[in-house]
C-alpha cells in the first residue's frame, strides 16, 4: 500500500486533470478535505489510502484504454 503524501495526492490529480471536487467525489469525502490533505494538514486514513490506490490504478487503465482505441492495437 502507497503511504499517499500530500504532493502524492496533488500529483494524482494534476495527472489525471481532476480538480478538488472531482476527485473527492471519487473517494466519497469533501473537497475541502482533498484541500487539507494536499496541504499537509490533515493525513490520509489507511481506508482513504487504499481508496486512492484503486483509483490510480483505475484511471491508468483508463488511459491506456483510450490509447489502444486511439492508436489500435500495439504489438508488445
């Protein structure tokens, strides 16, 4: 399990583009408390960090998806 760091969570969204609020719809709390963990000043629960690996795992499957549709299939 990711120890998810404050830049760690910031960096996330930045990836992925999503603001505040979309990603704290997508692990069920406020946006103020993505707020306050990009911070420093509140730390992620152990539930919140798994959350958040499943979902970094779930966007990056996304992504590849969209390439493969975009470009076809690629040939490892």
């Amino acid at each position: 399990m990711k120890n998810w760091t404050s830049k760690e969570i910031k960096e996330l969204r930045s990836k992925f583009k999503l603001s505040q609020k979309a990603l704290s719809e997508m692990v069920g709390v406020s946006d103020n408390y993505i707020y306050l963990l990009e911070k420093g000043v509140k730390k992620p629960s152990k539930t919140l960090k798994i959350l958040l690996g499943y979902i970094e795992k779930d966007l990056n499957e996304r992504v590849r998806r969209e390439e493969v549709n975009k470009h076809g299939k690629r040939h490892i």
